[in-house]
C-alpha cells in the first residue's frame, strides 16, 4: 500500500506530456475482439485501468505483444485469432467496471457473450440498461442470471434503428461495435457525442467498419461481414490535460502541456478562463498560466459532451475552494459524485450541498490534512487541493489514482511541487 505526501503552496512551473486517453483506450482496445486480424495500437496509456483490460482480453484469448517499453506509453499489437472463451468473470470485472465493453464486441464476434454485472462503484449504481436493450435491438437475447449477463445471437445480429432513451458513453461504444458486423444498417439516435467515442469509430473505420455521423445526434452503421488489420493512435487524455490545467490554477504557477490540443476542451477552456486562468495554444502544446491571485467564482452544470465534463467536476471544486467568492456546481451525470467533499472539507474547504449542487464559498487558504481517495477524480481533486493547502497533506488509498493518471507524483514533482509516494 502507498499514500501521497504533499507539502503545499509552491507554484508549479514546467512542462508535461500528456498520455494517451485512458477512456478512448479501453474501447479501441476491445475492437481487437472483432476480427482474427492484427490491430496495432500507439499512446495507450500505462494505467491499472489499461493493465486489468489487456489481462482480461488475454483471457479471452487475445494475444497482446507490447513493443514499446518507453516510459510513457505502450505501442501494443494484439490479435484474437480464435475467441478461447466468452466468460469475462466476476473476479476480472469487478477490478475495472468498463470490462462490460468486451460484451458487444464478443458477441458480434462469437454470438455468445457471458459477462458479470459490472455492478455500481463510489459515483453511483452504473446501471448498463441501456446496453442491453441495446444488443437486443440487434437481435440478442439477453438475460441476467446469478450477477450474470448471458447474451447470445446464434445466427449473428442484424442491424436496426435504436434510440438511447439517455446519452450513455459505455452503452455507445458497445452498441457500435456491435453493430459493425451486423447484417444491415443500425441507427443511432441520442448516442453520446464524447471525443472518445469519435476516436473509437475512428479506429473501427481505420479497421474497415462503415459508420456516418460520429459525433452528431444520429450515427449509421452499414453492417460488413469482417474487419482488417489496422494501426491506430489514440487520442490525447482530455480529462488528464484539464486536470493538469486545473493544478496550475490552484498553485498559482505556468505549465505547458505537451500533445494537448484545444480540440474537444472548448467548454472546459471557457470555464478556465472565466476563472482567470490564461492559455495559449502553440503547434505542439497548450500554455496553462495564473494570472493574478485572484479565481473568480464560476456557476458550471456538468452535462454530456459537448458540456463541462463530468470527469472535470471535482478538480474544478477544489479550485473553485480558494476562489474569491461562491461558486455553484451542479453534477448532473451522476448521483453520487460528491465523494470529494467531505474530504475538501477536511482540509478548510467551505462547501453546502443541497441535492447534486454544491455551493462551494471560497477561503482564503486549504489546511493540510490526513485525507483519503475514494474514487479516481475525486482522488486527484485531494491532490490539487494538497498542492495549495499549507503544510502537509497525506493522502490515503491513492490505488484510485493509479488507475487514471500516469506518473502523476513524477510529472508535478518535476514542475515544482513538493510531492512524493510513501509506502505505509
Ligand atoms: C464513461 O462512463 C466514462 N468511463 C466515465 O469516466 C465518464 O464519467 C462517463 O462516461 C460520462 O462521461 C469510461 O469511458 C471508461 P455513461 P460510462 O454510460 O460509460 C447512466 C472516469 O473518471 N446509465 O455515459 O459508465 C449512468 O448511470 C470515468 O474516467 C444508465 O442509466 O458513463 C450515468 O448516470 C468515471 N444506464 C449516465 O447514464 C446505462 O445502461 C452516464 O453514464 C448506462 C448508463
């Protein structure tokens, strides 16, 4: 076990790379699934996240080849020349909710898919509902049993016109990649609009699949009967960049931000700057500065993408702690996503919640404390507030981070701040 030491206020000064998004990763990982081809894939983060997917596939009987052993990210060929089992089990889910993905995929490759519920973590119940409706729509029966999900289509899908009754990212992805070697045309109508699940269409249409519409209200797929090999490089990490951008808002300091790109950040990038956070965006990166000492208070509802990202809600709650004035932030993704509070609180933050808003009135300093993760973002807003609070904060359970943030200790160490890793 580990925790995070942080003695904080000093500003941060440097330069970041930013990794490869861990939420386009997880998807276009599973496209591997789908064909006996090779799929080669470049920037895919080295996270716990990434770690417990690639075991899983493994498991299923992809074959995983990393030739890149750099530090920061790997270039990984997989290949699932045969399907050697359609189970992903309760011990391998439960490590990484996002394993339902491998459901689509398994089950337009195979016509049998037997997954464990994902079951809900600390931000909510993360119902998948939707997915599989979904899969029957495409002609899948579907049926729960014993924590199970037992899906089969014996004589393959066939493609129809779904309508998402909400947007739903995970229920998104699974429906397009099961909809690729459909027989026919599959509609979706509501689909999420997130810059990862462009990327992962983007890779799906790199292997050969036919699809319209990606990012827009309605997305067509023209059913193919197989993929090819393929090569993709997944997007930059988005929420990784905001997070980064956010650090230097709450230190007061100027990070440069290498591979990020102002690309799918527009309404993060307003919020930014009606704080009082300057950027600059160069060929190769984007300059984050603090201006004044001042933060100004900021009224956000967290919505779907194009919206503030859900993903960015408690980093911007730990800034939003020191600004000069009230802030209001409402979560409206999902019904627990307020972990974080408490834990702020702890540390001097003044914060009332009523329902999914948060009325969050700035202090004029954060006190280092004894605090612990509960989840991946909200562990990272601990961070950020650590990073401004005097002396020292100590972090607990700091695995959540681990699982979205690589190098994260490395990468402020080396702009400044006063953090290291302490095993207890
Ligand atoms: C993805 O989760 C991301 N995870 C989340 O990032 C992100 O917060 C979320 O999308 C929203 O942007 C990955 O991509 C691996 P949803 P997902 O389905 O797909 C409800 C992080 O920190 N819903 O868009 O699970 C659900 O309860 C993680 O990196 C249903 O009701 O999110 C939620 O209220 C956290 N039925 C809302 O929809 C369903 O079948 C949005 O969930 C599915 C979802």
């Amino acid at each position: 076990m580990e925790k995070i030491s942080i003695s904080g206020g000093k500003p941060l000064f440097g330069k970041i790379r930013v990794s490869g998004s861990k939420n386009s990763s997880l998807p276009i990982l599973s496209c591997s699934l789908l064909t006996d081809k090779k799929l080669t894939i470049k920037g895919v983060p080295k996270l716990t996240d990434t770690f417990f997917f690639l075991e899983l596939l493994s498991s299923l009987g992809v074959n995983i080849s990393n030739i890149n052993k750099s530090l920061r990210s790997q270039k990984l060929i997989l290949q699932a020349k045969n399907i050697v089992n359609n189970k992903a089990p309760y011990d391998l889910v439960k490590k990484m909710r996002a394993s339902i993905l491998v459901l689509g995929p398994l089950l337009a490759r195979t016509g049998k898919a037997i997954v464990s519920l994902p079951g809900g973590c600390a931000i909510g119940t993360r119902p998948v509902d939707i997915h599989l409706k979904s899969l029957e729509k495409l002609g899948a029966v579907v049926s729960i049993e014993d924590g199970y999900i037992y899906a089969s289509a014996p004589k393959g899908l066939r493609g129809n016109k779904i309508v998402f009754p909400k947007i739903s990212v995970g229920a998104t992805a699974n429906t397009l990649m099961a909809s690729v070697l459909a027989k026919g045309i599959t509609e979706i109508v509501n689909p999420a609009k997130e810059p990862e699940i462009i990327d992962l269409g983007n890779c799906l249409k790199s292997m050969g699949a036919k699809i319209d519409g990606l990012g827009t209200n309605k997305i067509v797929i023209q059913g193919v009967s197989s993929l090819k090999e393929s090569a993709y490089h997944v997007m930059y990490d988005r929420i990784e960049t905001g997070t980064y951008a956010l650090a230097t808002a709450i230190t007061g300091g100027e990070i440069e931000l290498l591979g990020a790109k102002k690309e799918f950040l527009n309404s993060f990038l307003n919020v930014l700057e009606s704080i009082g956070i300057k950027y600059f965006v160069t060929d190769k990166s984007i300059i984050f500065k603090r201006n004044s000492n001042i933060l100004y208070p900021v009224e956000v509802t967290t919505e779907p993408y194009p919206g503030f990202p859900t993903d960015l809600q408690a980093q911007l709650m730990a800034v939003m702690s020191i600004a000069n004035g009230v802030s209001l932030i409402t979560e409206n993704i999902f019904e627990n996503r307020f972990m974080h509070v408490p834990e702020l609180i702890r540390m001097g933050a003044n914060i009332k919640l009523k329902g999914n808003l948060a009325i969050v009135e700035g202090v004029k300093k954060l006190k280092g404390a004894e605090v612990m993760a509960t989840d991946l973002r909200a562990s990272v807003s601990l961070i950020l507030a650590g990073l401004a609070a005097e002396e020292e904060t100590n972090i607990g359970r700091v695995y959540h981070i681990y699982r979205g943030y690589q190098n994260i200790v490395e990468n402020l160490r080396q702009c400044g701040a006063m953090i290291k890793r302490i095993k207890i």
